[in-house]
C-alpha cells in the first residue's frame, strides 16, 4: 500500500519554533499496513519517534519525530497511486 507523507517542521536544532509556517513537504512510501509504513519511513529518514504513532481510522496515522535537522511531524494519509504489480 501506498502512503503520502506531510512532513512539518516544528523546530530548528536549538529546539526553537520554526519561524516560518510554509516548512511542509511531501513524501511516499510503502508498507503492508500504516504501522511498517510509519516504521519504514522513519528509518530511511533516520529520525527517532518521539512518543505514540496517533492511529485513526483508514489508514491514517500521525507521528513526531526528532532528526539532526529539528523536530517534525509526519502525517501518514493513503495515496490514490497504486503500486504497480510484481510479476513471479
């Protein structure tokens, strides 16, 4: 399954709040299910979950995460692309 990721800065590398609120970007990722595409992304991205993933119905979920670069928070939707299918 396909997931969109928003990723939104929160904080520089001091710990102080990001001045400006454009600080969001967009992802993917993959994953059989929201938990191993929330766990997938965090490790390729080399951040360190801070707390609980939020699950909410229809795959969404929402995570906090600490990298070099500050803190973010992530929200995991599900993407309308669909991957494509693997051939034996």
């Amino acid at each position: 399954m396909r997931f969109t990721v928003e990723q939104r800065h929160l904080t520089d590398t001091n710990g102080r709040p990001v001045a400006s609120p454009g600080e969001v970007a967009f992802y993917s990722c993959e994953g059989e299910n929201i938990d191993e595409a929330v766990r997938f992304y965090i490790r390729d991205d080399a951040a360190e979950l801070i707390g609980d993933v939020l699950k909410f119905p229809g795959f969404h979920a929402i995570a906090t995460v600490r990298k070099a670069s500050g803190v973010y928070t992530l929200q995991f939707t599900p993407s309308s692309q669909r991957t494509p299918p693997t051939r034996s």
